[in-house]
C-alpha cells in the first residue's frame, strides 16, 4: 500500500505518497520532477542515477524509499545553478568534460562527495571514487582533469 | 517548368532541400533560427552547425538558435551517421548562409541608400557611416521562401572567425545542470509510463497469457498485446516496472533455441552461404616474381553492444487520427518511414520529433521503442506514454555490431617490401535502419497480430562501404586482392555500429603489417611510411610517431610495449594513426595513447578532439574487454556484470593533436580513431610480449593461452 513520505530533498522537506519500495530515483524523477538523477540500469552497476544521502553517495535506483525517511539528499539541482554552478559544474563546463552527458550528473555527486572528503584527490583517489561509473563516451580524461580543476577552485575555501 | 532532374546539384543536404526559408528564419526576438536535420546525439553537431551559420551570416555564436529536428519544420538530412554531418548539413548551411547574408546585404544597401561594398556587417548589425540597420530591421523585407542557387561563395578559409576557434557546447550547460535535457526526462501532461515485455528469444510465438492478475495491479491502465508484442501502461514508472515484471511471469512462450553457440560462432558465421564480391584486383607478375616471405593469419572479432548508458526510449502520443513522437532516433524522416507501414497511417499523420538522448554509437534501440511506445499510446489514446527500456531490454535486444572474420595473406620481397596482398572479409551487412525497403526492421514489426514484414539488413557500398569499410588498404602494393564475402544469414540482431566493418578491417590490416614489419626485421613505423604515398597520411603517422616519441626499432620489455595502428577513415574521411602503449599486470592495461588526426578545416577544436579522445577510449574497451555474450537460446550479456566496459581506472591517458588544413574540406571526426588504436593496442600487447593474439577481445585468457 502507498504510505506518506517526509523527505529532505536539497535543503526543502517535501511530501510524497508512494509504495515504501518505490527507488528513490522515481520519486526524485517523477514525483518531486528533479530530473538530474538519471536511469541506467537499475542494479546499482553503471552510477547514472548516484545522488547524495546524508552526504555520502548512494545509488538512487536502488535506494527505496523507506531508507530514504529523515535522511538529507542532495541531488545535482542542489548544488548549483546556472546563475551560481558549483565549482564542479564550472570546471566541468571549462574542461567541456562531457560528450552525450548522460552519466555526467551521477560523476558530479560522486565527485561533490570525494572533494568533501578528501579536497586534493590524486588521479587514483578520482578513479577509485569512480569504480562504479561508467561513462560509454570515453569523457574519463576529462572529467579527471575537470575534478582537478575544481579541487584547485576550491582550495582554502573549506 | 524544369523537373528536379534537370535542376543543378546543389552542395551538401541542400541539394534535396533547396528552399532557403527551410533552413533559416529570422526571429523577431534578435537572434536567427537555424534548422538542421542532424541530431545531436552527443558528438557536439549542433554546436558545430551553429559556428559555421553564425560565421557565414556574421552574426555572434549565441544569436544562432539551433531547430532541433523534426519532420514538421526541418529539411530531410536523412540520418545523422557515418561522421557525415558537417559535409552534408556544413556544406548546405555555408552556401544557405552566404545567400541569406547576400540578400539581406542588399536589402540593407538600399535601406542605408549606400553602395554593398561599403557595408559593415557585424553581430546580425549592417552599418556604413553611422547609419545602420539590421537581420532583424529588415526581415519582413526579405522573402526567404526561395530556391537557394548556391551561387554566392562561402567565405575563404582566412575570412573566418568563429570556425576553426574554440567554441563551448551549447547543449551541455542544460546536461550538466541536471536540467531536463533527454527525452528521458520530457514530461508531459497526462504521462503514462509503459514497459515492454518482449519474448523469451528472437524466434518465440506467445502461446497464452494470463493477464487478470497484472490488470489487477495498483496504477495498472491497460495490459496491450498485439499478436507477440506485449506491454503494459501504468500511472506510475514503478507500477510499469512491476507489472511488466509480473506480465512476463504470465506468459507461456514457444521459444525454439536457435542460435549457433557462441564458442562456434565464427565457424557458423563462415560456413553459411555468402555473396562474394571481389572489390579491389592489382596484378603485376613482375613483382611477384620477387617474392621472399609470406605469411598468413586469419583474424576475429565478436559481436560488440553499442551499450549505451541511458537504454533507448520515446514518447508517443495518439489523438484518434494523429501521432506525435519522440524519439532520440538518428534519423526522424526514416523512423516516420517505418511508422507508416506498422502504424498503417499516413506520413501526414505522424509527426516525429527529435530529442537528445544517451550517446548512441551507430543505431541502438532508439527507432524500435519509438514504435512500441506509439503502440502502447494507440491503446490508451489520448494519453501520451513514455516508454524506457529496462537496461536487459537494451542489452539483449539492441543490433550489435556484426562478428567479422578477416583472412590475410601477404608476401615481401627479400628488401622488405610488400609485393602481394589478399584480404577476404566475411560479415553480416551493417545496417538494419529504419526507413529502407519493404517492409520494417522494428523489433516489434514481425511481432504484431498483423506483422510487418521484416526488411534485409543492407550493407551499403563501396566507396565508404559498410562490412568491407577499410578493407581496401591505403597502402599501395603492386599486387592486390580484396573480397568481401556477405553473409545474409544473421543469428544475432545487427546493424552499424560506429566505424562499422572498418573497425575489424583496419585491425586485420593494421596487424598483418606489423607481423610482416616484425618478420623483415624493419621498424613498424617507417615500414608503414614505406608503404604509403599519400601525403597526408604520411603526415598523421610521423606526427603521431614525433609526439609519442618514438623509437626506431623499440623493443617492448616483457611487459611494457607500445604500437601503432592508421587509416583513412572509409578510405574518403579524416586521417588518424594512434600509437597505444599497453601493460600486461593480471589484465592487459592501455596507460597512454596518442592520436594524430587531419579532419581537413577544423570547425570546433575542442570539440573535435573530445570525439577522437572518445573513439580512443570507447575502441579501447572493445579491444580490451567486449563481447557479446550469447547462448543457444538467447544474448546472455544482459548486464554491465556480464557485458564490461572500460571503467575509469583502465581508462588510458589520451592526448590528441589535430592537423588543421583550412583549405581542405572539413571530414567528422567521430569514427576515425576506432580503427587504428584497436590495432595499435593489438600491434603494442605483441612489441611487450612477443605474442599475437588475433582475435578480440584480448582477455587474459586469450593472452595466456597465446604465451602458453
Ligand atoms: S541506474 Fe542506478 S546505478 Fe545504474
Ligand atoms: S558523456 Fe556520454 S556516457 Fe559519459
């Protein structure tokens, strides 16, 4: 049966109704029409639909929903805009690190939490952050150099 | 009345699409709108398209507005394939550009009563001393609906200012903001969410259904079944999911296993009937008189998914008389084509729109969910419905790549020159596109109760060719045979995959002479340079050689190599040769590959050294890990467990240097480094270990067994 959700989704709590099951990524995508978080493949193998919960990334797709209940989630949406992008947005725009883009946003939020914990991330560091990323594109150089960039961007800032 | 028989040929796609005002309107909101029918399908097109009309009309980058595609408004550009965009869309637009500019110039010398030499034209603005006018000021005077004559010249090489510069992607910032910006995320009132269920292997008849149980289910519209095409629609993306879930329990299916195994699938592949053609013969006794060494060597490679990250989806909305598609398809005005036959309507009552979607790599399942999302719409008009494959739809169902097998047999003479050459390919055709022949090439065509015949795959021909892409070497051998042996008989679902048969056939070719450079005891690169006249391609393989520094003669140390692999792409595209250096730890690893490329004018830099860096990247996981998997039944490779692709800590180092020739005509660059870095991985695991291994991809098993 559908039950009432509380969620904290970027900063806002917000009401949903679903069966307590449901992955967060259709509750993100459908219900609250935050469309960074991106289906894959359902399994938790490719990292299209990774956001942040309680900080820390997670796969949204399979995630349910009960799981989710008085935990914070930061999706892409949270972390920037146009009008202000997050030094990671930023930097992946100046390295134009991205070619179709689909599994971009998913990077973002496991990049966000890597410069979290860790601001000065060796190649390695990035890669092993990213072992469940695929991108089919060949963007990987790219993107390491854009996750260098921001690093360097936000240095001191933390 | 003159018929379009009699009518100039016309450059590029403007050629069938000849009216200036389809291709450009002037908005009254100060920008200019550009219609194209080429997709972005991530390779930066659009970008691309939008410097090279901003520089021909002298307007700024972001005053262009780029029409995404559709069969309402846009020209017919065919499909977006084959790295083809900028000649065909480019060339149109230069010419449709320098005209518009022209009339627009004229209209404005009388408007300022000056003479045209004297105008100024910059930002869309028109001025001579001090009096100035507009694209916009005078767009009401200007009659667009015209036949373009194609008379006015582009501007010269040395005139532009946008081309040929850095120019950002002015489709990411919406990508990387998580804005909706797929099809995957377009929402429109009243959206229903449909999943298909599709049979248990390619051959399956639905015997009987039990479907009350999934009607029953929360958020359940309609279980729709149309002979052997099943779906359901729901309110709700994860009632589709389980109901599609609990459907395909409630099925029962006659499923007679068909397909060749896997372990024999070259063995099959070679054994069925093919039409052989011989396409290239060079005969000359007196050099094969001369005749030292010889070797020969047969060469494989499997099946290979496009795999793409986001799986293939559409929106389709039916009114009772209309049909209104989305779809991420390479090619809109052929999916329509296909549509009219399975829908059973009239093209003027289907609309197909084009929306980005998840990189493609050739043609995946974006056509085939087009039509079962119209078919789940049909039966729950007037609702739209989106429909996203589950990621083991895609992975089972999309055409792959076909299986090739190369048999190569070369000799040199006792100098270490190649005096004779034989390379026979076999291959399935390579393209099984929407829009061709009698009938459809849908997955859910055949299956409906009242099926639509299935079109032949074809294999598109020579010059740029498809399973026999590449297979007629650039180097120049005196003595020269080239067949390709077409095999119609295909197990597996196929069709083009980025760079199609010129993937295999530069890796057969590629490897065949660094074998015979190895046995003249001769270094692989100046023996290819030997080999070559042409100068541009001499050009990318010293470059490519001076930037990865090359070493006369270098020896690999036991583990550590490195190798070179070249093409033309289609013998008639960009230039690009590769040099991969490779690593045997428990897996064999790429760290470093270098890529020297000539695309003739260079329209983006970046943005073509972001697809070449891709290609790198992208042939290196082919090469290193990819296969479909399959069974007697059915594709096996249902996931990225089973179906691996590069990840980021394999990813090698890339780095690219483009050779710009302004004066030369602008070539894609998005297939051209397929080829040559798969051979120079294959080329760089032998000059490390001192094996060659001939088929892909290169495991460590195949290695192991190689060294054994
Ligand atoms: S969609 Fe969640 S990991 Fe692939
Ligand atoms: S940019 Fe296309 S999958 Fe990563």
């Amino acid at each position: 049966m559908p039950e009432r959700f509380e969620l904290d989704v970027n900063g806002k709590v917000c009401a949903v109704e679903a069966e307590p099951d449901t992955p967060l990524l259709y509750i993100l995508r459908n219900d609250l029409d935050l469309k960074g978080a991106r289906y894959g493949c359902g399994t938790g193998q490719c990292g299209a639909c990774t956001v942040l919960m309680d900080g820390k990334d997670i796969q949204s797709c399979d995630t349910p929903l009960w799981a989710v209940a008085g935990k914070s989630i930061t999706t892409v949406e949270g972390i920037g805009t146009r009008a202000q992008p997050h030094p990671l947005q930023q930097a992946f725009l100046d390295e134009q690190a991205a070619q179709c883009g689909y599994c971009i946003t998913g990077i973002l939020m496991a990049s966000k939490a890597l410069l979290d914990r860790n601001p000065e991330p060796s190649d390695r560091d990035i890669d092993q952050a990213l072992e469940r990323h695929l991108c089919r594109c060949g963007s990987h150089n790219r993107i390491r150099r854009a996750i260098h960039r921001a690093a360097q961007a936000m240095g001191g800032k933390r | 009345m003159s018929t379009a028989a009699d009518k100039p040929v016309l450059p590029g796609s403007l050629n069938a699409n000849r009216s200036l005002a389809r291709w450009i309107r002037i908005n009254d909101d100060g920008t200019v709108a550009v219609r194209v029918g080429k997709v972005e399908i991530g390779q930066g097109i659009l970008t691309a398209l939008a410097q090279i009309a901003a520089d021909e009309l002298d307007v700024e980058l972001h005053q262009v507005r780029i029409v995404t595609a559709n069969t309402e408004s846009n020209p017919n550009e065919g499909m977006t394939s084959g790295s083809r965009s900028v000649e065909e869309s480019g060339e149109a637009l230069r010419y449709v550009c320098a005209e518009v500019r022209a009339l627009f110039m004229q209209a404005a010398a009388r408007a300022l009563a000056a003479s045209i030499e004297k105008l100024q034209v910059s930002e869309g603005v028109f001025h001579v001393d001090g009096k100035r006018t507009s694209y916009w000021d005078l767009a009401a005077e200007v009659d667009l609906v015209r036949e373009a004559s194609a008379q006015v010249p582009p501007k010269q090489a040395a005139d532009l200012t946008i081309v040929g510069r850095y120019a950002q992607r002015i489709d990411l910032p919406a990508k990387i903001f998580g804005e909706p910006a797929y099809i995957q995320d377009m929402a429109l009132p009243g959206l229903a969410h449909g999943r298909i269920v599709r049979p248990p292997n390619y051959a399956a008849k639905l015997l009987s259904l039990d479907d009350a149980g999934v009607r029953a289910l929360p958020g359940v519209i309609a279980v729709v079944r149309d002979g052997d095409f099943l779906g359901v629609v729901a309110e709700r993306e994860e009632q589709a999911i389980k109901a599609a879930a609990v459907l395909a329990q409630a099925c029962r299916w006659d499923a007679p296993r068909q397909l060749p195994h896997e372990a024999q699938i070259y063995d099959y592949l070679t054994s069925r009937p093919v039409e052989t053609a011989v396409i290239s013969d060079k005969k000359d006794e007196k050099a094969k008189a001369r005749t030292h060494t010889t070797l020969e060597a047969t060469y494989r490679k499997p099946y290979i998914a496009h795999a793409s990250i986001g799986p293939s989806c559409a929106i389709a909305r039916y009114d009772g008389e209309r049909y209104e598609l989305w779809s991420h398809s390479q090619g809109i005005y052929p999916l329509r084509g296909d549509m009219v036959k399975c829908l059973r309507v009239p093209a003027d009552r289907i609309v197909v729109h084009h929306a980005d979607g998840s990189g493609c790599y050739g043609h995946n399942g974006a056509d085939d969910v087009a039509l079962d999302a119209a078919l789940l719409a049909r039966a729950v008009s007037p609702r739209p419905v989106r429909v996203q494959w589950m990621r083991a739809d895609e992975s089972g169902w999309e055409p792959f790549g076909p299986a090739m097998v190369m048999k190569l047999k070369a000799s040199t003479d006792a100098q270490g020159n190649i005096v004779d050459w034989t390379h026979e390919t076999w291959s399935n055709p390579h393209s099984n596109r929407s829009g061709r022949g009698p009938g459809s090439t849908l997955i859910a065509a055949p299956h409906m109760a009242d099926p639509v015949p299935v079109s032949p795959p074809i294999d598109s021909p020579l010059p740029a060719g498809a399973s026999h892409r590449n297979a007629i070497p650039l180097y120049e051998f005196p003595n020269q045979k080239v067949a390709r042996h077409l095999i119609m008989d295909t197990p597996l679902r196929i069709s083009a995959l980025r760079a199609l048969g010129g993937f295999a056939n530069v890796f057969a070719i590629e490897s065949m002479l660094d074998e015979l450079a190895i046995a003249c005891g001769a270094d692989p690169v100046e023996f290819r340079l030997r080999h070559l006249k042409d100068a541009r391609a001499r050009a990318v393989i010293e470059r490519v050689a001076q930037m990865a520094d090359w070493k006369s003669g270098e020896k690999g140390d036991g583990t550590r190599g490195r190798g070179i692999g070249f093409c033309k792409y289609k013998n008639l595209g960009s230039y690009c040769a590769v040099i991969a250096e490779v690593v045997l730890e428990q897996e064999l690893r790429v760290v470093k590959a270098w890529a020297a490329v000539d695309i003739g004018r260079v329209v983006n830099p970046n943005g073509a050294i972001n697809q070449i860096e891709g290609g790198v990247l992208q042939a290196t996981s082919w090469t290193l890990k990819e296969a479909v998997r399959f069974d007697d039944n059915f594709v096996t490779s249902l996931g990225w467990d089973t179906y691996p692709i590069l990840t980021f800590a394999e990813a090698p180092r890339v780095e690219v240097q483009l050779i710009d020739r302004p004066s030369e005509t602008s070539k894609g660059a998005g297939e051209g480094a397929q080829g040559p870095t798969g051979a120079a991985i294959v080329n760089a695991l032998h000059n490390a270990v001192g094996v060659r291994v001939r088929e892909l991809p290169l495991t460590r098993e195949r290695i192991m067994a190689a060294m054994a």
